[in-house]
C-alpha cells in the first residue's frame, strides 16, 4: 500500500468517526429541541417579534442541520465520494461563516437586543388582564426565573458557554481541513489512476 493510500486511509476512518459523533450530536440536539418544544408551549402567547427563533425551534434546526451535516460526512468518508466531500466541506463552511456572523451580531449590539426584548415582554402585560393566554404564560414565566434571573445565570455561566463554542468552533475547522485533505487525496489518486 503505498503512502498517499495509507494517508487516504486514516483520513478516512478519522473523518468517519468524527463525523459519526457529529451526527449523534445532532440527533441529541434534536431530541432537546423537541423536549424543549413541548415544554415550552406554556410561554408560546408571550410577545416576542421573533417568535420562531425560540430555544426549540433553534435547536431543532440546529440539530437537523447537525444530523444531515454529519450523515453526508459519514457517506462521503466511507464511499470516497467526492461530490460528497464538497457538499458536506460548503455545508459545514456556510454553517461556520453563519455562527462567527450571529456572534458578531450578537456581540455588537447586546445592548439592544436585552432592551428590545425586555420592552417586548413590557408591551406585552399591557394585555395581561384581557388575553387569557398571555395571562397563563406570564404566569408560567413568574414560577421559574424570571428574565432578570435568567439573563443573569446565563452571564453566571458565559465562560462554560464560551468554551463550548470555542470547542465546536476547532471541532468544525478540523473537520472543514480533513475533508478538504481527504477530496485532494482523492483527486489525487484519481488521477493516478488514470
């Protein structure tokens, strides 16, 4: 076996099992995102602008996403399928320019985001009395943490949360580079071949 093959080979079997506990990362960010989804229905009447970019349905795109990142990364690996290997390295790149953008976004205008969120949920007591609803859900809310306390576990814990991203972030370059090795290695075996 010559060494351009060996290398191909264990560029192979790395991307296989990284890209299998990326799928499995997927499918249980999936799961939290339908648990997340049937609990939380108990908050759906609050006012929010953007209603659809709850926890759930966030985690719940993120893990599909996730899950078919993973599985064209597990197939492309195994079946030495260029095409494939493209698909999932434009896949995880476009996912990786969106997270470095939303941390951008989230980074630069924090300040604005807490005040409009807080003036939402504000406007939307005005209603408190008349929309049964909204009522429940307040209510609801008013038994756990309320967005003071929940904004403040979250700056409790922004170094965990940072780690975590920071760690996602290597995970997904070291994929992007292995399976941008492995396509050359391919093009270039092809080519020997012919």
């Amino acid at each position: 076996m010559s060494a351009s093959r060996r290398c191909l080979c264990c560029v192979k079997y790395l991307m296989f099992v990284f890209n299998l506990i990326f799928w499995l990362g997927g499918c249980g960010l999936f799961g939290v995102g339908v648990w997340l989804s049937f609990t939380q229905s108990e908050f759906s009447s609050l006012p929010l602008s953007f209603p659809s970019l709850s926890a759930a349905n966030l985690l719940l795109v993120a893990g599909g996403v996730t899950m078919v990142t993973g599985f064209l990364g597990c197939l492309g690996a195994l079946k030495e399928q260029r095409c494939l290997l493209m698909t999932f390295f434009v896949i995880l790149l476009l996912l990786v320019l969106t997270e470095v953008t939303l941390t951008l976004v989230l980074h630069i205008f924090h300040n604005e985001l807490d005040t409009k969120a807080q003036d939402e949920l504000k406007e939307g007591m005005k209603n408190y009395l008349t929309d049964e609803g909204l009522k429940k859900s307040w209510d609801n809310v008013q038994k756990m943490p309320c967005y003071q306390k929940a904004r403040q576990w979250l700056l409790d814990n922004i170094l965990s949360v940072l780690v975590f991203g920071v760690c996602i972030g290597i995970v997904q370059i070291l994929a992007l580079i292995f399976s941008l090795l492995m396509y050359c290695q391919i093009l270039r075996a092809e080519k020997y071949l012919d």
